[in-house]
C-alpha cells in the first residue's frame, strides 16, 4: 500500500494523513475550497449545510486544545454531529485497544475520525483498518504529520504572498521533533516555493534533513537573509533536559526571533508560529505580537482550511 | 536401523568440497558414504533426487521458538515443523524466553520441549547475565553442563562494560562461545528504524549505525583483552564489516553472521509504517545491504541464520513503533538464499556454505558436512520449484513476513535429521 491510501479511484481526498503523495493541484483545490469558507464565519448564521446528517468523531489520544476546538467548529459549521473524545493513553497501550476503540466507534455509524495520536504512523494504521466508507483526517501523529496544519499554513501565506514561487521560507527551531515542519516543508515544496530552509542547532535537526528539501542553516542571523516567510517552532522545556539544548536563554539568544533580528530577513517577511508559543525562549513578545505578525490569522484560517479537508474528504464518494 | 539411499542427486557438501551428481548412503543415523554403497548395504527406503540438490541439513545461528512463555505467538511444535520444512536441522535457541535461560531448569524443560516436539537439534544459548538484566554473571557453566551451546544477552545490551568484561572472562574460562548482538543502549534510544532519509521523513524513532558499531568496537577490544571467543549475530551496517574483517586482518579470531533479511531489504522497504519490516536491528540503506552482500561473499560474515521470531496477529497490528520487531523467517529462508546466488552475489556453495559448514565451525559442533561418520543431517531441495508464501504452505505460527503472498523460488523436499526423515514434501 502506498501513500495513495489517501485518494479513492477517482483520484480524490478519501483521507488526509499526510501532504506526502498529494499533488499540488490537489493542495491548491484544498486552499481554493478553504478561499470559498473564509465568509461563512462572518455570517450571523455560521453553518453550511454540507456535512448534515454526518457523524465525525474527534479522537484525541494527545492533549490538544486549539488543534480540537478548529476541528469541532469547522465540524459544526459543516452541520455534521461532532463528538469529541480524550482518550488518555499510556505508553503501554498497544494496538490492540486502538484498534478496538476504532471498531467500537464504528459500530456507531461514524463517517469520519480525526484522530490525534503520539505515535508516529497511527493515522496511517487507522485508516488501513477502518470500515470503507469511514474518512480519516489526521490532526498529528507522533513526529510525523500534521498536515492540516500545514494547510492552513500555506492558506495563510496564500492569502499575503498570492504567490509560491518566488517565496523564500525559514523555518526555525525543533525540526527533529516537529511533525509540524515535516508537513510544511513538504507543502511548500509540493507548492513550489523557492526554498524552504531549515535553521536550527544540530541537536534539533534530524539525519538527513536535507533529503526532506531543504537548505540547512546553524545561525539565525545568516539563515534569515533574503527570507519572506519565518516559521517559528515551539520549543517544549523537556528539550533542555535530554541534553539537546543548554538552557533556554542560550537558545533563545542564538535562535530567538527578535526585532533585530527579524530585520535580516526580507522588509516585508512575516512571522508565523503554529502555537502554543513560548514567549522569551522561540519569540520575543514584540515580534509575536508585532506587525509582521501572522500568528492570531492563522488560528482563524483553520476553521476555513479545516472545514476544506472535511467537505473534500466526505464528497460523495461514487454511487454505492 | 534404517538405511537410507539418496540417489541422484547434486551433492554439494562445501566443507569436502564436494560438488557432482551421486549418491549418499545413511546408516544408523549417519553417514556412511557419499561414494560407494557400503558393503551389505541394504536400503530400505530411497528417496530419488534428480534434478534436485542434496546439501548437508541447516544450522540456525538465532530462532525464537516462543516457548516457554509466550506460546500464544507459537509453540515447538508448529515451530519445529516449519523448521524441518525449511530444511533446518539444528537450531540456537536465543536466551530470552520466559523466564529467560539462566537456570539449568530452564535448560533442561528446553530441551523437554524439543524431545517432546521430535525434534531434539534444539540448542539453548544460555543467558550472559541474570534475567538478561546485565548486573550479575548467569551460571555459565552449571548452563554448559545442561547442553547449553554458548552465551549470549540476545537483545539486551549490557551498559556495563566492566560487568561485560567480566562475563567475557567468565565465559573463556570455560571456553564459552560469546555470541554478541551489537548495540548500544543509549545511542539505540529505543528506536525501531534506521537513523537515515526513511526515518526522518516519516518522523520514526531511529536508531544509527553507530549504536551498532560502536558496540561492536568495545567487544571486540574486550576481546583482545579477555580472549574470550566471540560471534557477532545479525550484523546489520557497513561498517561492522569493515571493522571485523580488519580486526580478523590483525589476528582476532571473531566471525559473524547476518540475518536472511537484511541482505534483501532496506529501509526504503519499511513506507509507509508497515509493520511486517519493523526488524531489530532496522533495516538499514542499500549500500549496508550491498556490503553486508560482499562481506558474505568474502568471508567476513561466514553465516546467515534466520533471525526467525514469530508473532501473533496482534503484535504486528499497530502503528509501526508500537508494533513488536521481528519477522517469521525460517520458511523462507532457503528460497532467500538462492535468490542471493541468482542475483550473483554468493555462489550456491557459498550459500550452503553460510548455513551448514560455517555455523557448525563457529559452534564447533561435528555435522554441517556429509562426511562419513558425521549425524547424517541432510537436506534435499528443488531449487526451481516455485512456491506461494500463504496459509497452505506455511507452517509457522508466526504469519509476520513481509514475503506473505509473493512467489518464491526453491523449496526443500526432504528433510533428515540424524538419519531420522522430519521432512517429507507431500
């Protein structure tokens, strides 16, 4: 099986797991569909009718806040019957109990799981063993993905740049970790963006980080030069304690985004973050907060982007 | 006592250096002859293997048998039989069943198991240390006497080095086989992919060629400094095969093998997250797999073993890191072979070689050759019969083979043990 498992026979979204395999007519009919949402949230009446009558499950296996309530907006915005589940698990749960989560949600007549998990390849292994006619989206697995993030990402620089092709974009901080940059660097790509490069410490950068596409950098003050998109990541504390990072303010004085600093890059370069930040260790209060900033559009772009994948994913899928 | 007569057949039987068409003569469990009939031989049955080869019978460097502890994956005796179906007639047992063999009991109901499952070539390797746990030395020689046939602390790396390097003086006090499966603990960092392009793009844990090799050069420093005798088991990198055909260059006697799988796969096998390639060590790139090739041809690695770990359905059924590693490979692991020798990489001796003759060196056990005298471990095999992996010719319990439904090339048709037939292809 390969990363097809993504489209049906007619070539259309059936899940969305990954930016990996999809291509970009299909990324830019996501941001297209995204573009034609954007108003419904501006409505007194919020809602289309798209998704009535569909029951979407959100599975979250890891805590998250925002990544959930876009989902469970964008759901209801589509109409469709949203439940939204916390399912703690521990490092021990095998995937057996997934797996039987999986199956008992099913028999409850479902039409789509967006799942949210830990492990890397969980959404992969969801939608290898759920019922036919279930849809699922990934909202992060593991280090792997994080695709709707990405989209929403590429929406938001859409709408400012108009353009991919000339676009030159950094992105910062604990790539190694990053499921988020995974999925960007691999939309920018798709999309044709100029360069998409990387600049962190070795410690955060995977092996092979160049067979992702992209350009490396091991200093902020050389990596933002001739940059129009800066990509911020959150750096999590437990960093600092498995001996990747010496402290903090170390970090934040080689790779803190500060005005200064954000003036190497482009005159016109925005700065986006996918949240939650820490301010004073990745970005400084005046940047996340300042003009060039991005960060609260992106937060609403993800009900649109969102609500995009969902209506893609759960089109009519042939005649049964 | 049986006499048997193979007739026919293409003997190949690399440690006589024995390669042409005749006939192999059994009696009372050995070999009698592989020229002449015997005087006053009398057979009473003959098996006809024209147009097939007749090899001495396979001696496994690395099995699971799941049993004690874990039957629910696989048991003696579906494991046996498939075992005598891939024409394997010796098999190491890996220390860590459970409980983990580092008691004589546990050597001794081992061995009740295999005699129960008529099967009796079933040799434990005996734990290095306690519950594996690398804090205390096992009782190695109380192990030694119950037929264990070397040590090892299999999957467990022992973080120690000086608790290393007193089992290692231990073990060559009684002139015990280390068999050492290379891997740092902390640079392994509880991965389950190799660390290169595969890895990161589909954000795995991964684990470096370096958790390997580094490893690998410590042993091998304890060695020249403990004289234990030392074997590398399922080597995996480039550059453990730089480093042990450089340390055998400077007069360090140590051999290693390879598992089956890792001279056909790579990491690019594994996309996207399918468990049937989840394998400790990982797959690694394909130039690993091209060395570890040339490494075989020239000696370096002088074995392959089957690495065979079955599973149950619900081990591999998860997403990939969470899945458990290993593949059930003992089935297909002549018809591998010969895929080597059709790919040119070994030649067909070489093949039978790395199975028979130079496992039964490195445990220096009296068979994996046809001559006279020897047990008469044999086995027969179509090198041109083509067979589907699926549920009617599949014997294991384990069905955890990323060759599940594909065709391969070879297959065993009979299979003696000690003179006894385990093996008969219907």
């Amino acid at each position: 099986m390969t990363d097809n498992l993504q489209l049906n026979a007619e070539g259309k979204l059936k899940h969305f797991l990954t930016i990996e395999g999809l291509s970009k007519p299909l990324l830019t009919e996501i941001l297209d569909t995204a573009e034609s949402f954007v108003g419904v949230s501006d409505h007194q009446i919020k809602k289309v009718p798209l998704l009535r009558g569909k029951t979407i499950v959100n599975l979250f296996f890891e805590n998250s806040t925002r990544t959930r309530t876009t989902f469970e907006l964008a759901a209801k915005r589509l109409s469709a019957d949203v439940l939204s589940m916390s399912i703690a698990t521990s490092s021990t749960s095998k995937g057996e109990s997934l797996l039987d989560t999986i199956r008992n949600l099913e028999s409850m007549f479902v039409d789509m799981f967006v799942v949210r998990h830990a492990i890397s390849g969980a959404a992969h292994f969801i939608a290898q063993h759920t019922a036919p006619h279930i849809s699922v989206i990934n909202a992060g697995d593991g280090q792997h993905a994080h695709p709707t993030q990405a989209m929403l990402d590429m929406f938001t620089i859409r709408q400012i740049k108009k353009d991919f092709a000339p676009l030159r974009v950094a992105i910062i901080g604990d790539i190694l970790h990053s499921r988020v940059a995974r999925s960007q660097i691999q939309a920018l790509n798709t999309l044709g963006a100029a360069e998409v490069r990387v600049i962190a410490p070795k410690t955060l950068l995977p092996a092979y980080v160049e067979t992702l596409g992209v350009t490396v950098s091991h200093s902020l003050s050389e990596g933002l030069q001739d940059i129009d998109v800066v990509i911020m990541l959150r750096l999590q504390k437990e960093r600092m304690t498995s001996a990747l990072l010496p402290s903090e303010s170390e970090y934040f004085k080689c790779f803190g985004l500060t005005e200064g600093k954000l003036k190497i890059a482009k005159p016109d370069a925005i700065v986006m973050h996918p949240g939650p930040i820490n301010r004073g260790v990745e970005i400084e209060s005046k940047v996340a907060d300042g003009p060039q900033s991005v960060i609260l559009k992106q937060v609403s772009n993800g009900i649109a982007v969102r609500m995009a994948i969902m209506s893609m994913a759960m089109q009519p899928q042939g005649a049964f | 006592m049986r006499h048997i007569h193979i007739k026919q057949g293409r003997i190949i039987d690399p440690a006589n250096d024995i390669d042409r068409i005749g006939s192999i003569y059994i009696s009372d469990g050995k070999i009698a002859s592989v020229t002449e009939a015997p005087a006053g031989f009398n057979a009473d049955t003959v098996i006809d293997a024209s147009n097939q080869i007749v090899c001495p019978g396979f001696i496994d460097l690395s099995v699971r048998l799941r049993e004690p502890g874990q039957s629910r994956k696989a048991t003696f005796k579906s494991e046996t039989q498939a075992a005598a179906s891939a024409g394997v007639t010796t098999m190491c047992l890996q220390p860590d069943t459970k409980p983990v063999i580092d008691t004589p009991a546990v050597a001794e109901l081992i061995k009740e198991l295999a005699q129960k499952a008529n099967y009796p070539q079933v040799y434990p390797i005996a734990a290095l240390t306690q519950k594996l746990e690398g804090n205390e030395l096992s009782s190695m020689l109380a192990l030694k006497e119950t037929g264990c046939i070397a040590v090892s602390n299999a999957n467990q790396p022992i973080r120690n080095l000086l608790i290393l390097r007193r089992a290692m003086e231990y073990a060559a006090s009684h002139d015990l086989l280390l068999i050492f499966r290379p891997n740092d603990y902390w640079l392994g960092n509880n991965g389950c992919a190799h660390e290169g392009a595969v890895a990161t793009r589909y954000g795995l844990p991964s684990i470096p060629d370096a958790a390997e090799t580094i490893a690998l050069d410590q042993c091998l420093e304890l060695a020249e400094l403990t004289r234990c005798r030392v074997h590398f088991g399922q080597i995996s990198c480039k550059r453990s095969v730089i480093k042990i055909h450089q340390a055998n260059k400077y007069g360090l006697a140590v051999s290693a093998d390879v598992a089956i799988h890792q001279l056909h796969l790579t990491e690019n096998d594994i996309r996207p997250f399918d468990s049937a390639y989840h394998v400790l060590p990982p797959l690694r790139t394909e130039a690993d797999k091209q060395y570890l090739r040339q490494g075989l041809a020239s000696g370096t690695i002088s074995s392959i073993c089957s690495d065979h770990q079955p599973h149950d359905i619900d081990a591999k059924l998860g997403a990939f890191p969470e899945t458990e590693p290993g593949i059930s490979s003992l089935e297909t692991l002549l018809p591998l072979m010969l895929k080597l020798v059709s790919q040119h990489a070994i030649t067909l001796a070489q093949g039978i070689a790395a199975l028979s003759e130079q496992p039964a060196r490195i445990l220096k056990l009296p068979s994996g050759a046809l001559t006279p005298g020897f047990p008469a471990d044999v086995c027969v095999f179509d090198p041109e019969l083509s067979w589907q992996v699926n549920a009617e010719n599949w014997r294991s319990k384990g069905t955890n083979t990323p060759y599940w439904h594909r065709t391969l090339k070879g297959r065993v048709t009979h299979t003696l043990q000690a003179g006894k037939p385990i093996f008969c292809l219907q």
